[in-house]
C-alpha cells in the first residue's frame, strides 16, 4: 500500500516503511496527530524509488521486510547516495539486535510493545531534533575547517602577528597585525613593554605566560602557548604565541622572536561543537549523549564505594496538552522553568539531564538507601506541582517518577535506565503526579504484555480467534430472534481467552480496527450461510468497539462486508457504546443516519452505565437499547436497578424504540422484565454462547429453558 497523496521533495517529512500496511496507518495517524507529515510504503523498493526524487527529514525502517532485509535496504541507500536519518522498529526485544542497528547509524531502536505508537511521537520528534542538531553540528565544524583553512592562508603570506625583544638592548618589535590582534592603532607609543603586555593578560593565565619567557630568556627553551587577553576594545580574546631563541656567542639568548595568533573563533567553533554535542539547546542541561557518560561514571564510582546509586526518569502530565493549547512557545518556557526548578532538588554532584520532549533524568549518586531517593522525589514532586507563571497565565502540572536502583535493578546505564522508564510508565497509569519505585514483578507484567501483544497480532493468520454466538430470544414466544457474536482466543500457551484478557491490549495498540474488521467479516459470513441452509434468518448483533466507530470510512468498510459475504443489511445490527456514541455526539449522528441509510440495524449497548444526554438520544437513528446487565443482575432485589430497568424500558417506549436487557439468568428475572414490556432477552436462563455447530441446532430446533 502506498499513500495516494503525491509528495515533492520536502525536508518535513517523515518515510514510513512497514510491511503491514494497517500498522503503518497507525503509525501514521500516530505521528499525524501530533503534527508530522508522513507517507507509507510497504516494500523497500517503493520506498528507495520514491527516495531518488524525494528528500525526508527521517526514514522509520521496519527490519523485516516483504521484499528485503533492513540491512540490504541501508546498503542499497548507501550505493545511491542517500543520506537520511532513520529509526529502526521491530517487534523482537532483541538486544544484539539492537545493537547492530544501532552501529548502523539508527538514530534509535523500538520494539513494539503496548506503548509503542504513544512512545512513536516522543522518540520521532528527539530523533528529528537531534538530526537537527548534528545538521548544526556539521555546519559548526565546516565553519571551524573554513576558518583553519583561512588561518593557514593567513599564515602562508605572514598576517599573523610577529614580534621581536633584543635582550641585550630591550627594545621590542610588533607588527602592525600585532597591534590589531590588541585592538590597537599601529605604531601606538609606550605599550609594547612587557609589564604593560603582563597586565593585558587574564590572571589566571599570566603564571605560564611569565614562566614561559623567563625560560626563553633564561634556558633559551622556545615556548608554544596559549592564554586570553583584553583587547584595547575591552574584548576578552584568545591567542596563540609561538617563539624561538637565538643566542649569542656566549651562549645566552639574545633574540626572541616570534608570532602571535589570534584563535578565538577556532576556540569559540570548538566550544560550540562541545556544547551541541554535550548539552540541550533549550535548557542547556546534560542531555542524552553527557547523561550516558556521566551514569557510567557513576555506577563505576557506586561500585567502588559500594554505595546505592538511584536514577529517576521523569515526564511531566498533561505537557502536550499545555502545549497545543498555550504554543511551542509556552510550552518551551514551561519546560526552562522546570528545568531550573529541578536543579534547585538535586546536590551539584548529582547529574540533571533532558533527554527530550518533556522527560528528564536524574542520577542520585552516594545514596545510603532508599528513603533518600523517596525524600529526592517528593521534593520534585512538590515543587513542580507549584503553580507557573506564563504569558500571564498561571499553569499548574505535575509530574510521574520512575526510579530504578543500582545495583539491585541493573548494572549497566541501559538497564537501569530502561527499568526507570517502565517505572515512570507505571506511575503514570496507577495515577499521575506520583513515583514508582521499579519491582521484578513490574518487569514480568511488562514482559506478558509484550509477549501477548506479538501472538495476538500473529493469531489472525494462525486462525486462534474464533467467534461464539449466544441466542437473543423473545420471552413471550421463546422463539430466537438474533444473536450476539462473541470473540474468543484459543492461545496455544494460555487457553482459552475471553475478551476481557486481551481486548484491551488490541485497543491500546490499534489492532483493534484489524480484529473488528475480521470479526463482523466473520459473523456476517457465518450467518448467510445459516440462511443458504435454510435455516431461520434471524440479526446478528456484532459490537462496534469506539476506536472503531471512529475510524475513517467505517461505512465503506461494512458496505464491502455485506457485499462480500451476500448478507442483506437488515440482519446485521451493530452494537455501539453508549459512551462512543456521545463523544462528538454532533458528528455521530450523521456518521448514525449513514450506517441507518444502508440498512442496518443499529443498538445502544450497555445503556445506563454512560452519561447520554436524552436531547441527543431523539435525534440518534438508533433501533434498539440494551439494558446492561449490571441493571439486571439484582433487578428482582435491589429497587434501584428495578427503577432504572423500567425507566429504559419507558423511554424506549416513548421514543418508539426496541428494548432488550442481557445477563437474563432467571425465571424471576424474566418475568420482571416481561411484566414491564421488555419482551427481548439475551443471557444464560436461555443459553450460553456456543459455536456454530451447536447454534445452527438451537436455530433448527428451537430453545428449551
């Protein structure tokens, strides 16, 4: 699959290159969200054609391809000629992997875990900024060649400074380059001494500047050195002084002379480089190439005076939201004054960096035990969580800490670093603006997650997943008038799995949209071929989870279904949240009449548990409620579930609308419900979910309850 969009050359944009065209969507829309421009391909040579007319400012390489290796994909650019920064994504934690791709100049290594397309955005845009950087850091050192190149021309026709001092007589020679490397107009009278030469140089210079001439004088020793002066502009510049002796017949110096060259931009040049490699532009804090040598020093330290070394992995909440709401602008300021504000929490010892975006690291270093980093963490807490003063707006954050110890949590920089970050991650979704020390037992729910994220996405072709259908019976005739599709997992490790084991996870990660998509393929087959055996047409229900109902070109989507499968739209009804369908209630309405329009059956499920606005719910083209079944469970003993069950039952009625309530367990249940209208039932008084064999015989002979 390829973006249909065409792209001219354009340094913002970032190649997408994944051989599963649905992850690359997701990929995509990830990195859309948050401002990127991306384009998709699948193979590697769509991608190297589209390369040899297009420049992209970063390059996202999945390492196993359709059609090549990563490797033979990177070679390939390296004969063309191509140079582009990319990051390398894979869905094996494989750390020699790791690397290896990482020797291969990837600017950084994802695995493809539960948090991968929310971690996508932060590690593309640190990736694009240091791409920038090291585009500076280029230009900075062109600069300093150009200005060596330009010296040693200088050099060549003699416009350095050059002096002389005759030692048998005093006098003392500049010329004129000279006199202007000391800002001063040549032939200027009464300067040239050597106390007034002393007095132009720094302070802490002069004791090597003395001893070297009194060695020349003394020793004829020749000196190369190099030390800061005041100008006569009052300007601090840096200069390098070369000199040879010549002695007399006596043996004893009698000239010196030499040149005086004026290095403070090769100085300034060089410093600059050091600072763009070292440190963060914005904050001027260590960032993540100082933070690596500075935590490596530490541990070796650690290990020598057997002391506890603690590294916090800081992200501040809700920072992007502060961002897009207030600008970059805001958002960089808030950033400096956290940055200050958690110099003020650590010793100058103690190592503060930012490795990008909002996350910050701290390294802890001769800690006796862990109550001293508990103390170090509330303090930042606290502090961060003090209001900030921007642009005449007062912004409250927070922050979520992660902490990793040495040398119980790791022995090496990247470990301890990485169980910090999962540490950070689990603070965030026990609840934020607090700190999570890391444990074993985090490390192996980590490590589940991971492993069952890579099965599932790998069960679709091993046809694990199947469905189950559980029959929707009207209680007055106990004839079945429709059914739900039930999803289930038979996992070769695990057993059999419920949805409520990994649905979540396929949220999380998006393939949610594959799986539903196979899902209401599946359930919509099965069902016409119910029909083709002659069987009873009845609806099948299939739920809508909200990452799908809010997916683009949903109703292209299930039109091509029905019209794959042979399944008439009218029994096919699809179950949407109530919660879903309130979020941008305006907009679903419309998406609603389009689904309606094709002829499908529409329902709200779980009705009550949400927070619909009743104003709405008239206007949505809806064909059924169904009452939750926590409304059901204690409906014949708990007088608040009785009214809330008969108030649906009456609104339905009022706005000319099916009812039906699921979890039915009970005869009394079911003549409560039937007493009060609600002739439609769904639960296990009738009959559990069964596989298709089993309900194409409830369809052939009818139910017995």
């Amino acid at each position: 699959m390829t973006d249909t969009r065409t792209y001219q050359s354009d340094s913002s944009m970032i190649l997408i290159i994944e051989d599963d065209a649905g992850f690359a969507e997701l990929m995509s829309s990830s990195l859309q969200d948050e401002g990127f421009s991306t384009i998709c391909f699948c193979s590697g040579r769509q991608a190297l054609d589209w390369l040899v007319a297009n420049a992209p400012s970063l390059l996202i390489l999945d390492y196993t391809l359709s059609d090549m290796t990563a490797d033979s994909f990177l070679e390939r650019m390296r004969e063309l000629g191509i140079q582009v920064p990319f990051l390398m994504v894979t869905g094996h934690d494989d750390s020699s992997l790791a690397v290896q791709m990482m020797k291969t100049g990837a600017s950084d290594f994802l695995i493809k875990d539960t948090g991968f397309l929310d971690r996508l955005p932060v590690v593309v845009g640190r990736a694009m900024h240091e791409a920038e950087t090291r585009a500076r850091l280029r230009r900075a050192e062109q600069s300093l060649r150009q200005s060596e190149s330009r010296l040693a021309r200088a050099q060549k026709i003699a416009r350095m400074g050059s002096w002389e001092w005759d030692l048998d007589t005093g006098e003392i020679y500049w010329s004129d380059e000279l006199y202007r490397i000391f800002g001063l107009e040549p032939g200027t009278p009464a300067v040239i001494e050597n106390d007034w030469v002393i007095a132009q140089i720094n302070q802490a210079d002069r004791p090597a500047f003395k001893k070297a001439i009194l060695n020349a004088s003394r020793n004829c020793q020749p000196f190369n050195i190099v030390y800061r002066i005041t100008s006569g502009n009052d300007d601090e510049i840096v200069v390098n002084s070369q000199a040879e002796v010549e002695p007399g017949d006596d043996g004893k110096a009698r000239l010196i002379s030499g040149t005086t060259l004026d290095i403070t931009a090769r100085i300034r040049a060089e410093s600059e480089i050091q600072q763009l490699i070292n440190y963060d532009t914005l904050t001027g804090l260590p960032n993540r190439n100082l933070l690596h040598d500075r935590l490596k020093l530490a541990i070796a330290q650690a290990a020598r005076e057997r002391m506890l070394l603690g590294v916090m992995v800081l992200d501040l909440d809700r920072f992007k939201s502060i961002n897009d709401t207030l600008g970059h602008r805001a958002g960089d300021k808030l950033l400096k004054t956290v940055a200050s504000r958690l110099e003020a929490c650590v010793r100058e010892s103690d190592t503060l960096a930012r490795l990008g975006g909002d996350e910050f690291v701290v390294i802890l270093i001769n800690v006796a035990n862990e109550e001293g980093i508990t103390v170090v963490a509330k303090k930042i807490l606290a502090v961060i969580a003090e209001p900030i003063y921007i642009d005449g707006h007062e912004i409250y954050t927070s922050g979520s800490i992660g902490i990793a110890v040495y040398p119980m949590d790791g022995e090496d920089s990247h470990t301890l670093l990485k169980h910090a970050d999962l540490a950070m991650y689990q603070a965030k979704e026990l609840d934020r603006n607090n700190f999570q020390f890391f444990s074993r037992e985090m490390n192996i729910k980590v490590l589940e997650r991971m492993m069952l994220e890579n099965s599932m996405r790998r069960a679709l072709d091993k046809e694990e997943f199947f469905l189950v259908y559980q029959p929707q019976v009207d209680a007055r005739s106990g004839r079945i008038v429709g059914m739900e599709a039930l999803l289930r997992w038979q996992h070769p490790d695990l057993g059999l799995l419920s949805p409520d084991k990994f649905i979540f996870l396929a949220e999380e990660t998006g393939f949610i949209l594959q799986l539903g998509e196979w899902v209401l393929r599946e359930a919509c087959r099965q069902n016409r071929e119910w029909q083709e055996r002659g069987l009873p047409p009845v609806r099948m229900a299939v739920n809508l989870s909200a990452k799908q109902f809010g997916q683009y070109h949903l109703d292209e989507m299930i039109a091509a279904t029905l019209m794959e499968t042979g399944l008439s739209p009218e029994w096919l009804e699809l179950e949407i949240t109530e919660s879903a369908v309130m979020k941008n209630a305006e907009q679903n309405i419309s998406i609603l009449r389009t689904m309606k329009d094709m002829g499908v059956t529409l329902a709200i499920d779980d009705f009550g548990t949400g927070y619909s606005s009743l104003s709405y719910l008239k206007h949505f083209p809806i064909n059924r409620l169904k009452i939750d079944r926590s409304f059901v469970r204690d409906i014949t003993s708990n007088t608040d579930d009785a009214a809330i069950a008969e108030i649906i039952i009456a609104m339905a009625q009022t706005l000319k609308l099916n009812v039906i309530a699921e979890g039915v367990e009970t005869r009394a249940q079911m003549e409560f419900l039937s007493f009060h209208n609600c002739v439609e039932m769904q639960g296990y008084l009738f009959s559990r979910p069964v596989r298709s064999e089993q309900f194409a015989e409830l369809l052939q002979n009818g139910l017995k309850y």
